[in-house]
C-alpha cells in the first residue's frame, strides 16, 4: 500500500484549521488509497483547540489517518512535511497600518519558511492562507533558499470558485461545465477575475453573458459593476450576511488547490497565486495570481493568452498592490 503523507496545518486550532481536518483525514486532497500523518501547528493560546480537534479526528475513526501530532514549535511541526498549508497569521485588528500587518506577519512567515527550509521532505508544497497570503508566501520562500520557488504558493482559488458560483447563477449552467476563468494578482480588493478566456460546453461566456443579458454592452456593465466587486469583496459580504469570515469554502478552496497539485488538473485551467517568472509583465519573483495547469506536479502558467487594454489595466493596478507590498517588506529586512 502507499506510503503516508505527511501534512503540516498551521493554524490548526483555529476556524479555517478545524474545518480542513476532518477532510484531508478522510482523503480529499491525496484519494481514497494514501495515509495521512497529520502535523497541527499552534501559537501557546491556540493549542488547546488544536489539541481537542486531535481528539475528535481519534474518534472520527478515519481508515487512512496514521498520526495526528500538535505542535508548538514550528520545527518540529515541518519535520518530514510533504505538503503544509499555512492557515494561522496575524489578523490586522483596529489601528494597525499596513506596515505593523506585514511586520507581525513577517514574524511568523519568516520563521516558518526557515523552518521548511531545515526539514521539511524534498518534495514539499505550500499553500498559503492567511494573510496577506500572496506576501506572506513571498516572506517565507525568501527563507527557504534551498526550496525551489516553485513550491510556495498562496492560495486564489476560494476566489476562482466564487467566479464559478457567480458565473453558474447567472448563466444557469452548472460550476462543472465552466472552464478557464482566471483570478489575476493579489488575493485583495485588487484582484481581477477575468471570463474572457472562459467557455461552458465550448461557448464563448462573454457571448452567452451577451445573448442572456441583452446585449454586449449589458454583458461588460454587468460584469465592471456587478461581477467583479462582488467576487473580489465577497469575504465582506460572507462577514455580513454570516456574521463570521468565510471558513468551510475556504477551506474546500484550499483541497481544490493541493488536490490539483498534486493530481494534475484535467478540465483546462484554474487559478493559483504562484512565484512570477515574468510571465504576462507580472515582475519575476511576485507570488501572483495566474492562470496556472497542474503538470506532472507542477503549476504551470499558462502562456499565450491575449489579453485586452481593460484586462492589462486591471492586472497592473493589483500587480502594483503587490510590488508595493514588497517593498514595504523588503524596507523592513523581512526579505
Ligand atoms: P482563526 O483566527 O479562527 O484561526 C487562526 C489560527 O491561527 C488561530 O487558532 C491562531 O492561534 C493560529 N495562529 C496564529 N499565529 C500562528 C502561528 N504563528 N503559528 C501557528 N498558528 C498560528 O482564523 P481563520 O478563520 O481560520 O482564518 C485563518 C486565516 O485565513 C486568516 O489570516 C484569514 O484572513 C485567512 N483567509 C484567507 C482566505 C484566502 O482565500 N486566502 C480566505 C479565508 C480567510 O479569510
């Protein structure tokens, strides 16, 4: 039978943590055949609540659970990691400037990334979720100089898959028939969820967004006035109408992301914020939103696509939000 997995949580007492659990023990990113050994890494206040979620993986009787270990320590919780998502941070509470943010993140994910660096399996992959996720990717990879860059990446796809839902709804297809929808830039307000690559059962969506909206003028004020902001603010909206941040669709984004990486996408393109080669002029070394295919276990942007005047705009407006965030954390010694 296959070997285990070994998979580091961070933040694994913690809202998102809790819900991720009992589906990566129950086989959702790795199949039906693979153990898992579980690594729960937690702050001294989160260990508790790590340590109850220990108990009730126990008594959820996962067949493919082997392990479940909770940890305080960060190197201990990386030893032997095949894959880690990277869920706790800091959250930005009232009257703290960006700076102090990025600062007190910086002291996590710096730390952290060193510590995949020391021990983490050869093979590692990293998704980050807290955030400001795409930075604090950029923070530790910068710390882990004997990890290819390719292995850090934050995590868009809770975006993507609010385009499919939004897309869905509006055209009455299903999420499954919908293909190559992009998230462009940083995980923020900023980002760009572009549809004018993506297609159901081969259509063209900016045309059946025409043929159903009245026209082509219909279909572009739909999608600048109503599209977009609603999936680029739609955390806001889950905090509203919840009363609470997104936690069970953030963490099903964040198996979407590893299961794809690691068994290869199979229906055209998804969305991953990945280290920039340079690709679309997005400034190499940038952890960007991208179009990206699963290969052979790696992410692959994907190439060629033209893009229009407006899509460009909006890709540099949150390329540019991201370049700044780098310079601030770079101003700050913490890259
Ligand atoms: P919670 O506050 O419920 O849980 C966070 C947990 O992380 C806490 O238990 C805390 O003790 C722990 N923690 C803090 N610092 C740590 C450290 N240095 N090492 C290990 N654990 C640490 O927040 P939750 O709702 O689970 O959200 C977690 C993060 O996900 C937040 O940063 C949030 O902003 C981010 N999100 C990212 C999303 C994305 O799409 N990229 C969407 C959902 C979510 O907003």
């Amino acid at each position: 039978s296959a070997r285990p997995v070994t998979i580091t949580i961070t933040g694994a007492g913690g809202q998102i943590g809790y819900a991720l659990l009992f589906r990566i023990a129950s086989g959702a990113i790795l199949g039906p055949d693979v153990p898992v050994r579980l690594n729960l890494l937690e702050i001294p206040q989160g260990l508790r609540a790590a340590e109850g979620a220990a108990l009730e993986l126990q008594d959820a009787a996962f067949p493919l659970l082997r392990q479940v270990e909770v940890y305080d320590d960060a190197t201990k919780a990386f030893s032997g990691a095949n894959l880690a998502l990277l869920v706790g941070a800091r959250p930005r509470t009232a009257g703290m400037e960006r700076g102090d943010l990025l600062a007190a993140n910086g002291g996590i994910f710096g730390p952290q990334g060193a510590a995949i660096n020391a021990g983490a399996a050869d093979d590692v992959r990293v998704v980050v979720v807290g955030n400001p996720a795409n930075t604090n990717a950029l923070i530790a990879a910068s710390h882990a100089p004997d990890v290819p860059a390719g292995r850090f990446t934050a995590l868009t796809r809770l975006d993507h898959n609010r385009a499919l839902g939004q897309l869905a709804a509006t055209l009455g297809s299903t999420v499954g028939s919908l293909r190559d929808v992009t998230i462009w830039g940083n995980h923020s307000a900023t980002q760009f969820p572009d549809v004018s690559h993506a297609t159901i059962d081969g259509e063209s969506v900016p045309n059946l967004l025409s043929a159903r909206l009245g026209g082509a003028d219909a279909a572009r004020e739909w999608l600048v006035d109503s599209f977009i902001p609603r999936v680029a603010k739609r955390g806001a909206e889950i905090i509203e109408v919840r009363g609470s941040s997104s936690v069970a669709s953030a963490a099903s984004a964040a198996i979407d992301h590893m299961r794809d990486w690691v068994q290869g996408t199979q229906h055209g393109w998804t969305s991953a914020a990945v280290v920039s080669d340079g690709s679309y002029g997005v400034p190499e070394g940038l952890v960007s939103s991208f179009p990206v295919e699963s290969v052979e276990g790696e992410w692959r942007i994907v190439q060629g696509l033209d893009l229009s005047a407006f899509a460009e705009h909006r890709i540099a407006a949150s390329v540019g939000e991201l370049a700044e965030e780098r310079d601030a954390v770079r101003e700050l010694g913490l890259i």
